[in-house]
C-alpha cells in the first residue's frame, strides 16, 4: 500500500486568520500532526483514510484523502466555545481555558425575557455553587438572599457584589442590558478582593458597543403574576363548625346553631352572618400586571463604540395600593483616543417609585387571619368597614418611597510603547443615591355592629389613632472609588505571563433627615400642614462614613497553555478596625494542568477536547461586626435630667470597647475538574471546596452582674467550617440542521458545621442539645412519638406506668406525645433534641435545564429545586383557632377516637399548651421542585425579514414559577422571615407565579 501514500499539505484558518496547534488526526489510527504558528501543515496518508480536523471551539471537519495534495480548511466555530470564551476574573478578564480558579458564568440573555422584576430572582438553579432563596414576591422588597457555596460565618453571608469593576449593587439594574454574571467562588478568584471576599463574589458586566451599522432593539413583555400558593382559609359556616367540634371536646355548649351554621351558608344576613366565601378573591388583585420594556441602540467603528439603553418597569402587588415602577437608562462610550489610549465612560441611572399600604405587610396578613365571624363582615351593607382590616388595606394611608441611583465611571487606559504588552490603566468611579420615604397614616374606621336592635344599627367607629399623621424620611449617600494599576500580559515562545497591580480606595458617605408631624387637622400630606403643637413634632438626622483602601496583585504563568501557575493577592485596610491593626494581607496561589495538551493525549484521543485539573489555596476575609467596636462608644439620651428649670441630654456606654477586633479569615480549599468531550457533546466542570472561618464574632463565656453597667465586648473566637460539592453539566447535539437539542444541570452541596462558639454548659454538656460539632441554625425541640392514645391511659384516664410525665398539664387520647430522650420518666429540657435542618439556606440546590429548537420554534426549560432544608410551622401557620385566628381547611384532620391516624392533634378552642411545644410534629419539609422558568419562542424566518426590511422579530411566551412539587402545606417552600413580630410565622408575602407574552426586535 506504500504507493498509495499521499504527502498533503495545506493551511487551517477561521476563514479570517491562521489558527495554530490545530489537531489533523487519521482517523481510526494514532497518526497525526498539529498546525504551526501560521496554521501550516503536512501529512502523509492512504488514499481512502480520513483527515479529522479539530480545534477547540471549532467544528471537527472531516477530508476523505484522494489524489488532492494541498488543502485550504475553513474552520467554523462550534456550539462549543467556552474554551476561547474570555470571561471576567477580578479586575480584568482571561480566557476560560487558562484559568485555574472557580468560576461560573452566565450569559445575560439568558434571563432577559424571563418575568421577574429583581435580578437576584433570576439566578437560582442556573448556576453551580449558588444557593438563592426568595423569601418575598412583594414589589420592590422581592430580592433573594444569594449566597455562594452555602452559609459560611454566623455574621454576613452575602456575597460581594461588583458591577463594571466596582462594589455596586445589580439587583435593580435593567436585565436587558446584562452580558454576563461571573460568579468567583474559591480563594484563587475572590483574593484580589481581600476584606470583602470571604462570601464570594458576583460580577456583573453590562453591554457594550460593537463595531458596526447602528442597531436599534426593542425588547418588551407583558406578565401577569398570581401568588405561587396562599393560605387555604376556612369560610364561616366550616369556622363555626369546627368551633362547635371544639366545644363538644371540651364539654362546652356548642357557640353556634343549625340556624347559625344555615345563614354562613345561604348568606341571608350577610351583615351579622358573614359568609367570608372567598377571602382571597375579596382583597387581592388577579392577574396583577408584570411588565418590561426596552429600547437599545448599539454600533460603532473602530474607533467610537456605543451602547445605549433605555428600560422601563411596571408591577403591580396583591393589594391595589401596592406597585413598583422603574426606569433604567444605561450609557456605555468606548474610544480610542490615540493609538495608545482607551477611554470608556459608562452611566447607569435608575429611578423607582415603590407604592404600598401604611400598614406593614406581616400585619396585613396577621388581620387576614382575623377574618370570621366574630370580627364583622369586611364590609357592612351600608359600605362601613367592618373589620379591622378593610379600613388598614384600603383607607390607612400610603407609604411612597422614590429613590434614585446613578453609576457613572470614567477608565483611560493607555499602552506603554516602548514595552510590549504593558499597559497602565485609571478608573474613577462616582455613585451617589437618593432615596424620600413618606409615611402617610391615616385614622383606620370600623364600624361596629348593635344586633339587639332591628334592623340592625351599624356605627362608625376608629381604631387606633384619630387624626392623621406624617413620617417623612431623606437620605443621602455617594461612593467614591477609584483605581489605579499596571497589567502586563505577554508570551515568550510557548511561555506565557500576565501580571496586575493594582490600588483601590473607596469611600462612602451617608446621611439621613427625618421629620415627622401628628395631628392633622387638614387631610394633605404635607409636612408643615400638621399640628402646630411642640408635642406633635419630632426630627431626627445621622451621617456616617467609610473607608477602604486595597493594594491587588496577581500573577500568572502557564506553559503552552498546559501548566498553569497563578498568585493573587490583596494588602487590605478598613475603618473598622483600630489603627494599628486596621491592614490585612490576604493571599491565593492556584495551579492548573491541561492534560488534553500532553501529547500523550492531544493526538490520541479525538474525542477529546479539553481535560484540566486545578486546585487552589488561599486566605480572604470578612468584615466582622460594626465598625468603631474598637472604641468606647456612648447613646446620647433625651431629658436625662433638669439644671435650672432646662432640660439637659444625658449619655451612656454602650459597651466595653475590644481593642483587639479585628477581620473574619476564611482559609479556602478547591480542587476541581474540567472536561470537554466529543466537541462540545458532552462538559463538565466538578469542584470539592472546604472552608475553614475563624475570627467570627462572638459573645464572651463571661457573666457578669447587672451593677456593672455595660455590656461586655464580642470577640474574635467563633471557629466554623463549610464543606461541599458542585458541578454543571452540559450537552449540546446538532440531530439535523433543523433540530438542535441541549440539557444543562447544575448541583451545589454545602454543609457547614460550628466548632467553636460560647454556648452555655446546658447545651454543651447534652449531646442531644450541643450546637457545637452541627449545622449553624439546626433546629432543637422536643421528638413527637404521635399522639396518646386511648390505650395508653388506664380506667381512671390516667397514664399507665412506663410513660414519660408531659408537664403541661393533664394529656388526653389526642394529645401529641414526646420522646423521653435519657428515660428519666419525664419530659423536660433534658429531652431537647435535633428536629430539623437549618431554614436559612438548602443544603443541596440544584437545576437542570432542557431545550429543543426547531426551525424557527425554540423551546427552553429550568426546573429548580433544593433539598434538606425545612422550616418549622409557628403556630399562626398551622394550629387551629391560634390566637382566636382562622383555622385552615387541612384542619378538619383533627384526632379523634375514629381518627387516630390523624393530621392533627383533637381539636380544642385554641391550642393547648401541650400542644404548642417546640417539637418535631410542626417540622415541615421544605424541600421543592419547581417549573422555575419556561420561554417558547417563534423567530419570523429571514425571507420575511427582508420583506420587512427588519433585521430579527422574535415573539414569545415565558413564564416564571409555574409550577412547584412540595411537602409544605399552605406555604411556598422558599418562605423566609418576615417583618410581623413573629419573625418566623407565616405572615409573609408570598412568591409570584408569572406568565408573559413579549417580543424581541432589531430593526
């Protein structure tokens, strides 16, 4: 076969420009070679054998070998190019294959059309080692508590957040001006933050300018939002009997007759027999409007890019006095000036308008729970309000509060000629914000209802105070950043080098100014229309600053982009902290291996497209406390005392000042895995991190007596670890030129676990109770058994000897029953034990994200999900006729001798003290899956376009929590703390289920 030997040679290009180290592969054998540094080639081979051409991010092209002996190949690129992706890294950018650090990225696009209304919401489930749970679906408070890989320190856990290289917030910026999040996780990514690294840190790039004819975009959509799920309530005529069924258990008369229970039904005497059918319906808005909408013009030339952005946001709330409305301008400017200078300038403006009831929403939904007929009908038929809700939902007042925000920042960057690859770059970073909250309370009316008289007298009435009231607040507050550095960043043969340097400096400065007026006799809300009376005024005021400085460095260096070596750094200085302990060093050091470019590898495998291993060790930190606890502070109290017929201010020590505080350390572990296979069919990316915080602040094992007058200082003592797992996955398969397919997962698995903290010797010393050695925030009580049944109570209704003694009073069959943890015979709190994991945050949150194009039709999928995680049913959420409140419909699944196996315990007039007892029973699972976000799109084929003269017209429906899988009854699964003054009860706004229908169009 020797004369069938053919000696081809040739050049690979991008159809623009030589591409090197391109790998020419006989298929079927381990014969190859790679292009050079021009893209050049030679081979011999057989005619009849195939030339597989390949190159990461490019399609792999194939040439069956024939009497041909030069070759011109034209490499596209593929689906799969996260290789030459550049992604952005602290205070600059590198190319996704050199990179050695953990991080995950996510493409603006991705969340555009998708229906929310806070940035933060749109994360979950899309990106490996972030765990985001949203609390609250109310209009402008909606935002999520993100945290990376998990809850790492018992003080803050949110991560840092950056957007266009400076500590801002992304929450409320424009989602259609986004290109991309970048989530730094490990030491090797977060040290060149220093101080505020320890939690992670989210970057946030917006768009810019390409070169090219000026492109005008209008991107829009028009949602409407339903509450995930709501309270399943009783109507009157079930409270009544479930009231009568209580009664007869505690040998009571029953409270309402059969002519009671037949007018809740019919509704024949609505005013002193309300029938309270359907709640919900009666005070909440249905289908509550959702909608965004965008302008964007984009283009430029080599020289002058530009990226323009206008947004507008409307969403209205459950309640019809509750809305947010948004604008959002984005001004991006790139220039360059000189051959040797780049100037960009960038604006981001917002101003919001945030609208809701006087009255807080935690008591909005504790008088919710109020709603029967012991309290009136929400109206009487005269229109009079007849419970205390109706006047606090619709006549109370308002609370109005506008803010506006602007981020502006001018860079130049200018290259050194006479060293290649140098170059020195200046930011300067301006950021001031607005904000006015006015408070208007107005006098809340109910009538009250006189049945002995007929007909019936219906008479106004005023609950709380009698005149109105105005609270009216500004504040005031700019950051100041600027920055200074040099980056280098040249090769040398096969050997690469990138070096920063680079200071920061940060100042913030705030202040507030309240004033607050009573008693008005006119109802306008103005804040010199009220009493003129000294008593009904008051003002208060405060301002504050702060300081950070930062020197970062980092250093890189790889092989022929095959031994990766990297150290960053940052030498940090807070206002926190006293002067001489005020800086901090905090280094990482990174290394990386890509053995798909060993030749052992590279020429051998052809389904291989990238392989990297990576590891990195570091040290950041995290403020810790407030500032100036190094300091004796004092309150400045009013009256204290009178001198001369004057009153004079007094002032107290609030605590004992430390001398010694000082930052949270955080020393980071990371070791992960890269790989890229079968072009671009199969990657994944798996990392086991472990973190080990220290310094955290703690309260000191000391007891001292109340005569010693002060509190004594926290300390640096807390010792906790944090320890886990993620990883994404990806496929993308081409079935045909018309149908594509991918499926995308991601799972973050995060476990921490408290060493050393200054609990009490109670706890401690009962290894049932010790909170050492555990997950921070697991949750202790009592371990329910079930219920007593009538077996185990002898003729006298005693119990029968063996059984543990509850001391709650005498038990009944019915009543819930407590393991006897160390078998002393009775239940006290040497029987507290683990009942459930921790609320704040899942331990295992996950997602997997399905699509399918077709022709023109596309359809994308994200089911989310999370797992060990449970939240603990106070009991507003869950016990019947709870402080004389609302049972549910789930209630009617109460013990009774025909019932053992019952839902709930017997049914009483209201919980019994038993009962109510911290304990297992009330642990609910708050594990979920959910439908998180679906979008099916048809984009106008290009014929049609022309027709059209339009670039691109894209129409779709979207959808945002359309449906959730859960164990939680009555409550959406995410539910977080609330401002009620039950922290963890129910009265929380719930989360938002969204569909929309929009488009996308480039003229």
């Amino acid at each position: 076969m020797a004369q069938d030997k053919v000696t081809i040679s040739g050049t690979v290009t991008d159809g623009k420009t030589a591409l090197p180290n391109v790998s020419i592969l006989i298929k079927g054998t381990s014969q190859g070679t790679t292009t050079t540094e021009t893209g050049k080639f030679t081979i011999q081979a057989s005619r009849g054998q195939e030339l597989v051409f390949s190159f990461i991010g490019y399609e792999k092209q194939t040439i069956v070998v024939g009497d041909q002996k030069t070759l011109n190949i034209v490499l596209v690129q593929s689906a799969n190019q996260t290789l030459n992706d550049v992604v952005v890294v602290g205070y600059g950018t590198k190319k996704k294959a050199s990179v050695t650090a953990a991080i995950s990225t996510l493409k603006g696009a991705e969340v555009a059309s998708v229906p929310v209304a806070n940035l933060s919401n749109s994360l979950g489930g899309r990106v490996s080692g972030v765990i985001v749970k949203q609390g609250s679906g109310e209009p402008g408070k909606d935002g999520s508590n993100i945290y990376v890989r998990g809850i790492s320190s018992t003080g803050a856990n949110q991560p840092l957040m950056i957007v266009d290289g400076i500590p801002r917030a992304f929450q409320q910026l424009d989602p259609n001006s986004i290109e991309t999040f970048t989530v730094l996780k490990d030491a090797a990514a977060v040290a060149p933050y220093g101080v505020a690294g320890a939690n992670g840190v989210i970057l946030v790039t917006t768009k810019r300018g390409k070169t090219g004819t000026p492109t005008l975009s209008y991107n829009g959509y028009v949602g409407f939002q339903n509450p995930v799920v709501l309270p399943d309530f009783v109507n009157s005529y079930q409270y009544a009997t479930l009231r009568n069924a209580a009664a007869v258990n505690e040998g009571l008369p029953e409270p309402y007759s059969a002519s009671d229970l037949q007018k809740f039904q019919d509704g024949s005497d609505p005013d002193a027999y309300p029938t309270f059918k359907d709640i919900w319906g009666s005070i909440t808005n249905k289908n509550a409007i959702l909608t965004n909408h965008n302008i964007e013009i984009s283009g430029g030339t080599e020289r002058v890019k530009y990226y323009a952005g206008l947004g507008y946001q409307f969403q209205e709330g459950m309640w019809a006095a509750t809305n947010s409305r948004r604008f959002n301008l984005t001004l991006n400017l790139d220039a360059q000036v000189t051959n040797t200078t780049n100037v960009s300038f960038n604006v981001n403006g917002r101003q919001q308008k945030n609208m809701y009831p006087q009255i807080t929403t935690g008591r909005l939904f504790e008088l919710i729970g109020y709603l029967h007929p012991l309290y009136g009908p929400l109206r009487f038929s005269n229109g009079m309000n007849g419970t205390f809700l109706t006047g606090s939902l619709f006549n109370s007042g308002y609370q109005q509060i506008n803010s506006t925000a602007l981020f502006s920042q001018l860079s130049v960057e200018q290259k050194i000629p006479f060293i290649p690859g140098l170059k020195a770059k200046g930011t300067i970073a301006y950021d001031p914000a607005h904000t006015m909250d006015k408070l208007w309370t107005l006098p809340v009316h109910k009538a009250s209802l006189d049945r002995s008289q007929t007909p019936y007298v219906i008479t106004d009435g005023i609950w709380g105070q009698t005149k109105p009231s105005l609270s009216q607040n500004y504040s005031n507050e700019y950051q100041l950043t600027y920055q200074a550095g040099l980056t280098y960043d040249n090769t040398f043969g096969a050997h690469h080098i990138g070096v920063l340097g680079l200071f920061e400096a940060k100042s913030n400065n705030y202040q507030t100014l309240g004033a607050d007026r009573r008693n008005y006799n006119l109802g306008i809300d103005e804040i010199n229309l009220g009493s003129s009376s000294q008593a009904d005024m008051s003002t208060r005021g405060s301002s504050s600053q702060a300081r950070q400085v930062g020197f970062v460095y980092r250093v890189a260096y790889d092989y022929a982009q095959k031994y990766l070596l990297e150290a960053s750094g940052r030498y940090d200085g807070s206002y926190f902290f006293p002067p001489d302990q005020r800086y901090g060093f905090f280094p990482a050091f990174s290394i990386g291996w890509r053995l798909s470019e060993e030749n052992f590898l590279k020429n051998k495998l052809s389904w291989l497209d990238n392989l990297k291993i990576r590891a990195s060790y570091g040290e950041v930190g995290a403020l810790a406390g407030t500032p100036f606890q190094y300091m004796s502070t004092y309150d400045v109290l009013g009256t204290n005392y009178i001198l001369g017929g004057n009153a004079v201010q007094g002032i107290r020590e609030r605590a004992e000042p430390n001398p010694y505080i000082t930052w949270e350390r955080a020393k980071k572990t990371d070791v992960g895995l890269e790989a890229n296979l079968w072009n671009g069919l199969l990657n994944f990316e798996i990392d086991y991190f472990y973190e080990k915080r220290s310094n955290m602040l703690v309260n000191p094992d000391v007891v001292v007596p109340s005569e010693y007058g002060v509190g004594l200082s926290q300390v640096n003592a807390g010792i906790m670890d944090n320890r886990g797992v993620d990883f994404t996955i990806s496929s993308f398969y081409r079935i045909s030129d018309d149908l594509q397919v991918s499926l995308g997962a991601n799972m973050t698995y995060a476990k921490n676990k408290v060493l050393q903290i200054f609990e009490t010797s109670t706890t401690y010393n009962n290894p049932n109770r010790r909170v050492t050695g555990r997950p921070l925030g697991t949750q202790f009580g009592f371990q329910s058994l079930g219920y007593f049944q009538e077996s185990d109570f002898d003729a006298n209704g005693n119990l029968k000897p063996g059984i543990a003694v509850q001391p709650w009073g005498a038990v009944q069959p019915g009543d819930i029953r407590y393991q006897d943890m160390n078998g002393d015979g009775k239940i006290n709190d040497d029987d507290i034990t683990v009942i459930g994991d921790p609320t704040a945050a899942p331990r295992i949150i996950y997602g997997f994200s399905p699509s399918v194009k077709y022709k023109a039709f596309s359809l994308d999928l994200l089911f989310q999900g999370a797992a060990k995680v449970d939240w603990y049913y106070h009991g507003s959420s869950i016990m019947p006729f709870w402080e004389t409140m609302l049972p549910y419909v789930h209630n009617f699944d109460y013990w009774t001798p025909e019932n053992t196996n019952a839902a709930y315990p017997r049914l009483t007039s209201a919980p019994t003290v038993n009962n109510s007892q911290t304990s297992s029973f009330w642990m609910g699972d708050a594990s979920y899956l959910r439908l998180k976000s679906a979008t099916l799109a048809y984009t106008i084929p290009p014929a049609v376009m022309r027709k059209l003269k339009m670039q691109n017209i894209r129409v779709f429906v979207s959808g945002q929590n359309i449906f959730t899988w859960t164990k939680l009854i009555n409550y959406d699964p995410e539910i977080g703390p609330n401002n009620s003054w039950i922290p963890n009860g129910s009265w929380g706004y719930p989360n938002q289920k969204a569909i929309s229908i929009g488009a996308n169009v480039t003229f």
